[in-house]
C-alpha cells in the first residue's frame, strides 16, 4: 500500500488522467483502504511494531512482570516446601493416566510451566489466553478485565471476527495489554471435557502463525460456566505436557491461578504432570483417599 504522502504527492502532481491502467488501480485501492480502514487495524499494525520500550509506555498499569521474572515449576518447587504435604488423590490417578509421559522429558519441562497467583492482564507474555463467550462480546470475569486493560479497540476486532464457537480460538491484538496477543477461546458450558481439551489445543495451534513462545492460561471455563476445577486443571495439564513435549523449543506455558481452590488444585497436579524429582505416583494415592 502507498503510504499517505507518497498518495499525497502523486495526487498533487501527478495528475490521475495520465496513469496507467495499473497506477490508477493501486491508486483507488490505497484511496479505499485509507478511507475505510479501521483506526483499530492501524492502531493494532503500529503496536505490534513498537520497540519494548515505546510500548510499554501504552501499558494502562506500570506494575506488569515478565517472564523472566515468574519462577519455572523446577524452582518454585525448591521454594515451597508445603508441595511436599499436598497428596494427589485415586481419582487424580485415574485421569493421569490417560496420557503418557514420556520420562526423559520431565527435567527439561519442568523449566517450560509455571504456575502464577494474580491477574492475567499483568503478565507480559506472547499471549493471553481470554475466557470469553461466543459472540466475543466484553463480559464479566477474566474477560471482562482482559477488555477493561486492552482498551476499546480490543472489542473493535472482536466485532469484526464473526464469534467463535466453543472450543475454537481467535487471535487478535493487545493493544494496550503487556501481552502481544489475546488469544480468545469459548469454553464449555454444560462440563463438556471434549470441548474444553479443544479450547486448550487450538489455543496452542496458533503458536507457529503468530511466532507465540510464551503464553498464559487462566482457569477456562471454571467460574461462570461452572466446569469443575479439578478435572479442568487435569485437562489443561495433559494438554500442556502433550503440547510441549511435541514443541520443545516453546518457550513457556503459565498457568494463571486467581481462586485459592485452583492454586492448590495446581500445586498438586503440576507435581504429577511435569514432576521435578522421580516419585512413586502410587505413594500419593495411598497415603490419601481425597487428597488433604
Ligand atoms: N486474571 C486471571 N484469572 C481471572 C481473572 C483475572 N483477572 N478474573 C477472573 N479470573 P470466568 P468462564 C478467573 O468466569 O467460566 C465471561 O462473562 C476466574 O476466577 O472468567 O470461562 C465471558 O464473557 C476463574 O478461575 O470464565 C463468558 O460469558 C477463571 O478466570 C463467561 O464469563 C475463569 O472464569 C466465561 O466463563
């Protein structure tokens, strides 16, 4: 596309009877486009080209954190020693299960998951992933603080993406957020484990289009949609551990925590999913029919 002021002074002096066929062709294209293109695309273009430093200056609320400075499970387990008292239950087994590690692999991944206490919209990370409901209308809950920090042109290309039905993804800008990209998925309504393992998959597809290396998690589904948090966390923690074994040079996935039940419920899964030492997983389960 011509830039404003090569338009302006091919206007001037160039008068539009003697182009070309094709001059005038892209001529009327960059005048269409600059008249009809939203300031949000515009907008969502520039941010995503600004150094750090410039960008950060958009940030609504100065007290953001980068990755660097949330601990790697390895070394939050070294820092609370209360994991150790936290015991998996039989039916935490059972749905562990499911899925295979593959043993090699746990040293290096423990390095690539965390876990955060707090609100999303601080973590400054390749993506956010957003709670939100299939017409990707602002709401209430994690979506609701995602829109209020990204700033009005956030809902803008929300309007334009046509809703999302449960378990796909969309990708759109952060505008205002420390994040680059939110990336907005529709959780399950009626406790659907199926649709909330597509939330958590497609979420990740975006990965490679969107050159993602790190990304934060909220708890999808388990507030106003009610989908119970422990079998959410399970669902959420075996699609990680497949996710990253498969992509090992993903940076980091963050599981962000906001209700005191998830942290608890993570600081036990997380022990199983991507253990830092060797244990006999059927220790746990014994010691503990309900896991306190
Ligand atoms: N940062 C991180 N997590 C948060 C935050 C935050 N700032 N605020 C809430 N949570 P919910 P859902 C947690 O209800 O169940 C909206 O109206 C929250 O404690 O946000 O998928 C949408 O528009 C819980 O653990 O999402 C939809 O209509 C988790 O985020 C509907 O809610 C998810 O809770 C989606 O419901």
């Amino acid at each position: 596309m011509l830039s404003p002021a090569k338009l302006a002074f091919i206007c001037k002096y160039f008068p539009y009877s003697i182009c070309t066929g094709l001059q005038q062709t892209r001529l009327f294209d960059s005048l269409v486009k600059m008249t009809t293109e939203p300031k949000m695309v515009t907008e969502k273009k520039r941010i995503l080209e600004l150094p750090l430093e410039e960008k950060r200056k958009l940030y609504r609320s100065q007290d953001f954190l980068i990755v660097d400075k949330v601990d790697p499970w390895c070394n939050y387990v070294i820092r609370n020693k209360h994991l150790a008292t936290k015991k998996h239950t039989l039916d935490d087994l059972n749905e562990f299960k499911k899925i295979t590690l593959d043993p090699e692999l746990n040293k290096k991944l423990s390095e690539k998951v965390s876990i955060y206490k707090g609100d999303i919209t601080k973590l400054e990370v390749d993506a956010i992933v957003n709670a939100a409901n299939s017409l990707l209308r602002a709401g209430g809950g994690v979506d609701g603080a995602i829109h209020r920090a990204a700033g009005p042109l956030l809902q803008q290309e929300c309007n334009t993406l046509g809703g999302c039905p449960t378990g796909q993804a969309k990708v759109t800008g952060g505008y205002d957020l420390p994040a680059k990209y939110v990336i907005h998925t529709v959780g399950p309504q009626d406790g659907s484990a199926p649709a909330l393992q597509k939330c958590y998959i497609n979420s990740l597809a975006h990965h490679k289009e969107y050159n993602i290396q790190t990304i934060a998690f909220p708890c999808i589904s388990t507030g106003i949609y009610g989908f119970p948090n422990r079998l959410a966390a399970h669902i959420a923690l075996q699609i990680a551990r497949q996710f990253l074994e498969k992509n090992e040079k993903f940076e980091r996935i963050i599981f962000c925590t906001f209700m005191p039940i998830d942290i608890d419920i993570y600081e036990t899964l997380l022990q199983m999913y991507f253990p830092v030492q060797e244990w006999n997983y059927n220790d746990g389960a014994s010691a503990t029919e309900k896991g306190e």
